[in-house]
C-alpha cells in the first residue's frame, strides 16, 4: 500500500504561506471584497514552525484564530536532519507540542544540514548524495517521527553547490531516505528548476525519478536570476567560469565542515561537480548567459515551473500544493491570485490522460535544458 493510502493522508487543496503583511486581510478583515475574493483561491495555510514554539503570546494566539477557520501545517526549517550534531531534544519536544495543537495531518522540514559544533547557519546546506549519509539522515527522520507521532515530509532543497563525494543524483538520493526513513515527499518543483537550471540537468529526469506515491505536498514558488559576481562580461556578454566567490557571500562551506562520511565541501571552482553553477551561455529560465538562479520566493511562478508543476501533478495526481512567497511580498490579493493559477493547473493536469507528462522516453540523448521549457 502507498505512503499516502497508508497514512490516510488528505489533499488539502491549494494554500499560501501564513506572513505577517497578510494578517489582517485574512483575520482582521476578510469580509471586504478583494480579500473575500483572494480567501475564495485559498483552502489551507502553511507556517514556519520555529515562529510558533513558544510558549504563549501573540503568535500563538493568531495561529489559534488561523487554525480555528483553516486547517494549518508546520513547516519546519531547522532540524537540521544532516548534521551530526544531535538532535535537539527541546525542539522536538516544543514541535510535537505545535503539531498537536494545530492537529496537522503532517509536518515537514528539508534535506540539508544547518548547523555544525554546535553552531546554527540559518540556510539550508546541500548533503552529499552517498549511500553513507542517506543511511545517516533516514535514521535521524525515524527518530524525528518516533518523537513526533505524526507522518514526516521531507523537502527537496534548492542548490547552488554540490559535492565531490555525489555517488547520485539527487532524486534517487532523496528517493533512497524516503524509502529507507519510510516518510513521504514535499516536492518543491521550483527547487527542481533552480538545480537543474544551475548544475545543467533535465529536470524532468527529477520528476520521472521520484516515487509519485510517497509525493504529500507540492511547494511552488518564483525565483530570481543574478549574475556571476567579479567577472566583467565580454563582447557577447559572457562571463568567464564561476569560482566559489561568485556565489553568494562566499556561498559554500569550507573545509572541516562535518558530514556523516567525513568528505569536506567545496571552497573553489574545481571542487564543484560540474561546475556547480550554470557555465556561461547555459540555460537559464530567461537563457541569459553569464548568471544563475536563487530560489527567493520573491515573485511570481516562472512559466517553466508551472509546465513541470502539470507534469508532476500528471504522475502524483491532485496533492496538496502551497504558492511560497517570503521576499517582496505584495499585497494579499497578488498571491491569492498565484494560488488561483495554481488551482487551475492542478485541475487541467488532472484531468489529463494519466501519464501522458511521461509517455515522452528520457533517452540519454534526449536531455532537455530547463531553458527549453520556457
């Protein structure tokens, strides 16, 4: 029997992210017509889980005004499942307090490392894709849930580095700890995008390689495209290979960082598998060479992630789907609209022939950049 049939687990819907700037339209005054009309796109909301494990005040008491109207999940960013620290018994103990209020059906967090010795990054940190750490993590997400006592999802991340140590891709990576850890799939179909736009993979080969049964939830957002810093454009505005210090504050873990395997990330270009990055003149999801893309949920979903999005919606059929929107965020009424967009193609995608996303043969020769699905 599937994850999903086995776990009873519901679809919820369409929702959006639960932010500070939308309070009031939801809860204050959802009567007035341009939010009555946003609220009409939107069946459930998501939270960070870490802004509610406290133990009372005002966050808590607008979650309880929230979760008395909508059903709410926790979505977590710091479990921090890759590290080798271990695990933070306070916080499982404050999470499971959270979950049980809201009554979640499920809880999430994502597949990285983000923190070391002791000491918390706040960011998501790529993992090598071995068969040592994928033991590593399954065995931390059974714990997770032995203290939880609810199902987990595990969320694929964004990346813009990867590892010399990489044995896998990362779908049969992630695909492997669901197995093993026996939990279910957040899919995050713009993360999808975002790594195969910057590390020069078919993102379709993503999709096809995932169990579409073990898929509870579908993360969909916008991203942004920058350029690769310290490198002046030539002629044909094309910038010269990527070190590591075109990426983000210096952007990759330095050596002595720990992981399960004992291999050390990455502190310069040729460390990075494949590059790491898009090389200049690859595609990106605009085709300008010379950048790469960050996943900052800061505009509108890109044409490209809603065709991957149908094709995914064709494997898993209608799951549960959130539009994320955390930087820049516009008025209420522009993201309801994104959950409207999303509303519809979970309905056209679904009520497509099932598989027809995949009756395409991926061929070894048939890898399609992402920029080609623009």
């Amino acid at each position: 029997m599937s994850f999903r049939k086995r776990h009873g687990v519901p679809d919820l819907g369409i929702g959006i992210g639960f932010r500070a700037p939308h309070r009031a339209a939801i809860l204050e005054s959802p009567e007035l017509p341009e939010n009555t009309a946003g609220l009409a796109a939107i069946d459930w909301f998501e939270v960070i889980s870490e802004n509610y494990l406290g133990d009372g005040g005002r966050p808590l008491a607008t979650l309880d005004r929230l979760s008395t109207n909508y059903p709410v999940i926790p979505h977590g960013v710091s479990l921090n499942l890759g590290g080798t620290d271990r695990l933070n018994v306070d916080h499982l103990r404050r999470l499971r307090r959270l979950v049980d209020r809201l009554d979640a059906p499920w809880f999430s967090d994502h597949l990285c490392f983000t923190a070391a010795h002791g000491v918390e990054v706040h960011d998501l940190l790529p993992l090598p894709c071995t068969e040592k750490v994928a033991d590593w993590v399954a065995d931390r997400i059974r714990a997770v849930c032995d203290a939880i006592g609810r199902p987990f999802l595990l969320e694929n991340p964004s990346s813009y580095v990867s590892w010399r140590a990489d044995a896998m891709p990362e779908w049969e990576f992630l695909s492997r700890i669901a197995e093993r850890a026996d939990c279910g799939l957040l899919f995050d179909v713009n993360n999808v995008f975002v790594a195969a736009t910057n590390h020069g993979f078919d993102p379709r080969r993503y999709i096809d390689g995932i169990d579409p049964e073990r898929v509870v939830q579908i993360h969909l957002a916008g991203h942004s495209e920058r350029p690769m810093r310290g490198r002046p454009k030539d002629a044909a505005g094309a910038r010269p290979f990527a070190t590591a210090s075109d990426l983000t504050g210096g952007g990759v873990a330095r050596d002595g960082g720990p992981t399960s395997t004992g291999a050390r990330p990455f502190a310069t270009a040729s460390d990075l598998t494949g590059g790491g990055v898009a090389r200049d003149g690859g595609p990106t999801s605009t085709g300008t060479p010379g950048f790469f893309l960050f996943d900052t949920h800061s505009r509108p979903v890109a044409d490209a992630v809603w065709s991957l999005y149908r094709r995914t919606i064709a494997r898993t059929g209608p799951v549960t789907t959130l539009i994320e929107w955390d930087e820049e965020i516009p008025a209420f009424p522009v993201v309801a609209a994104e959950a409207a967009k999303a509303r519809a193609a979970r309905q056209e995608a679904t009520l497509s022939s099932v598989g027809t996303a995949t009756k395409e043969p991926l061929s070894a020769n048939s890898v399609q950049t992402p920029g080609e699905l623009v």
